[in-house]
C-alpha cells in the first residue's frame, strides 16, 4: 500500500518538476545573454557546480563497475 501511494505521490510531483525545470532553464538562458554582467562569484558557483556534477558521475561509474578503476569484471 505504501509503495502504491509513493509512487502517485511523485506521479503528482511531475508537473511542478516540470515547470521548475523551464523556469531554470530560462535563468541560464538569460545569464548566457547577458554573460558580460556576470559576476566572479555566479560564476565560481556555476564552475563548482559542473565539477560536482562531473565528481558525482565518476563516482557512480566506479560504483557501477564494481568499485575498481580501471574496467569492468570479465
């Protein structure tokens, strides 16, 4: 029961998801426009943040390949 709420219970998220997603969009777009106001600081943020996303990635490539560096397990 409690599986069947979860799932329509993010179900119902999707539209709200959805339109934060454009909404964050239209920011970046609009900071892309106007890249010559951009701040030291929006933009250390910005740099920070694709490093983070970048660490997570190979974080969740190592995992996927069975925590080893180098290649997956024949």
């Amino acid at each position: 029961m409690l599986a069947k709420q979860l799932f329509y219970t993010r179900l119902a998220s999707i539209p709200g998801r959805y339109e934060l997603f454009w909404k964050e969009l239209d920011y970046v777009k609009n900071l892309w426009k106007n890249r010559p106001d951009l701040k030291v600081e929006d933009a250390g943020i910005a740099a920070l943040f694709g490093l983070e996303c970048f660490a997570w990635y190979c974080a969740g490539e190592i995992v996927g390949r069975g925590f080893t560096f180098t290649s997956y397990y024949p």
